[in-house]
C-alpha cells in the first residue's frame, strides 16, 4: 500500500468510527489535495485489495475487516489518556483499602463509562497460591465462620450452622491439625490431603469427626472454586445503543453469549498473550460481529484478563491507549 492508499484507508476508518457514514470521493479531495478521479482510481484499488466495501445505498466506501487490521497495526497510534481519565483510574489503583479483585471490577466499570463498550473481567487467583492459615471464629447460635488464607495474601470466609453434638472445641482442634499438617500445601491439593491423611487422624482424635471433616472439606472446596474464576461484567446494554445493532436478534444473539460460560471463556487470554491484543470480527472466537481488544494482569498472586467488546466500528486508538494504561498499572512492581 502506498503513502496516498495508507492516508485514504486511514481517513476511512476515522471518519465513519465519528460518523457511521460511508466515506465518498468528494470529502478526500479536498482532505489529500487530489482529483476525484484519482481518489476514486485509488478507492478501488483498496476495495478490491479487500480493504474498503461498498456501501449498498450510496457511492461511499467503509472500511472491511483486513482494513481495520490494517488500521490498527500499520496506521493507528494509541491515544492518551485525558487528566481526568488518569485520575479516575489512579484512584482504585492507590486505594489500599481495595482487595486486588475488587479494584479490579471497579476498573471495569470505569471503562464502560469511558467508552461506551461492554467491559468484562475474568480473573484467577495463581495456581501458585498456598495453604497458609486457617482459623475458625465462634458465633453467637452454634454458628461458626471458617477463614482460609494463602501465602499471597487471600483471604476467604464461610459461615456454618454446627450440626447437633458438634462442639466448637472438636473444630479448633481440627483446624490445629490442619495447620499443622497443611501449610504450605498448594491449593489445588488441600482437598486431596485432608481426604487421605488428615480424615484418618481426626477419625481417631474427633467425636463428630465425620460432620467436622465435612465441614473443613466443604470450606477448601469452595475456596478453591473461587480461586478459580471471577468474572465481572459492565456496561452490556451499551449494545443496544450501537447502531450496527438495530437487529433485535442479532443483539439477543451477542447478549447470551455473556450469559454462556463455554463462550465467555472464549474470552480469555491465550496462553502467553502479553500486552494488548485487538481480535477484529471473525478473528475473535466469540461473535463474528463484533471487536474483542483485551490485556491481561498478574499481580498479588492473581492473574486474569480484562476485555473491552464493541462494534467493529471501534474507537481502536482510545480504546487501546487505556488498556495499555492498565496493563502498566497492573503489571507494575509495588
């Protein structure tokens, strides 16, 4: 492509992403400083290079597929954040108060409201994540709350009603075993572990032990599905205020798949996907219909992927400029 080709492709795209109109010969003429029939000479070369489409009602030309790729990776140079924008988002980033997870989500928030796309989150706590303290707070009741917390700082909580003849006393000493036992222990292999070697000890040792195995086994389970995954999304109705949406059906299509674990896991970062990435209609495994541009974040021994999803009318160089943002800010040393 040349230097002339580069400059129309280019104002193609930044033109119909303000406008959602075609783009016709007459306003790049007096954009390039050129004839019309030279513009129009050069317009259908792109369109049939697969750059440019026609539009079926008017003259004008908008930008395909390969055009945008071509846009993003060639043309295109990502914005910079305004002030106010950095300090909204420094805002979360310096509030120590906020779990890494909760920050995280309200960064997602954030960006619906800067953009006007669907931004969706899936996080993961690391797989690297260890055993290192349990502790079991008495309630008013018989009620007892279960803490867990690993070795990079995670916390997690569950509330349990004792069943019948189970005393506090026979819980607490079970959780000294388990601390004793345990720490250290991945995550993932608690479950194992307190099934076939903390079980047959407390068997011995505990009245109730089966009621307070089960609770200990019903505590490591759902801790360890929820260091699985988080997934938070927002601002899912902007959808419907994209004109490329006017198809009811079509925007019912895109919605469920937010509601579809196998699609929304379509989603996530490949294996070794660094930086920000841009997935263009077909490109993305999600829906042929729309842009996926995503970063992904490994930090406080969690890791996972924000995601902006809109048209593939795109405003890439905002768009990409704030995720680039982010990814500095999350992947940063504290």
């Amino acid at each position: 492509m040349n230097n002339r080709q580069e400059s129309i492709l280019k104002y193609i795209v930044e033109s119909y992403i303000k406008t959602v109109k075609p783009v016709g010969s007459k306003s790049l003429c007096k954009k390039l400083q050129c004839s019309s029939a030279t513009i129009r000479n050069e317009m259908a070369k792109l369109e049939e290079a697969g750059y440019l489409e026609k539009n079926h009602i008017s003259s004008g030309r908008i930008p395909s597929e390969k055009g945008y790729k071509y846009y993003v990776e060639k043309l295109m140079k990502p914005k910079e954040l305004t002030g106010e924008d950095v300090l909204k988002l420094q805002t979360i980033f310096q509030n120590h108060e906020l779990q890494l997870s909760d920050a995280i989500n309200q960064c997602v928030e954030i960006i619906s409201e800067m953009t006007n796309y669907t931004s969706i989150v899936l996080g993961k706590k690391s797989i690297d994540n260890a055993l290192q303290q349990v502790s079991i707070i008495p309630l008013a009741d018989n009620k007892i709350v279960a803490l867990v917390c690993t070795d990079h700082g995670i916390v997690q909580n569950k509330q349990f009603i004792l069943p019948q003849n189970t005393s506090v006393d026979e819980i607490v000493k079970t959780c000294e075993i388990i601390n004793k036992m345990l720490i250290g222990t991945p995550i993932r292999k608690v479950s194992e572990r307190l099934e076939y070697e903390i079980k047959p000890i407390i068997a011995e040792k505990i009245n109730q032990y089966e009621a307070v195995y089960n609770i200990f086994s019903k505590t490591f389970h759902d801790f360890a599905n929820k260091m699985h995954e988080n997934v938070h999304m927002s601002g899912a109705n902007f959808l419907l205020d994209a004109p490329e949406y006017s198809n009811l059906d079509e925007v019912k299509s895109i919605l469920s798949k937010f509601d579809d674990e196998n699609f929304i896991k379509k989603i996530e970062a490949r294996e070794n996907e660094e930086g920000v990435n841009v997935y263009i209609g077909g490109e993305n495994e999600f829906d042929p219909n729309v842009t996926i541009i995503k970063t992904t974040f490994h930090r406080n021994g969690e890791d996972g992927t924000i995601a902006i999803i809109g048209p593939k009318r795109m405003e890439y160089a905002k768009v990409v400029g704030l995720l680039s943002y982010i990814n500095e800010q999350l992947n940063k040393e504290d």
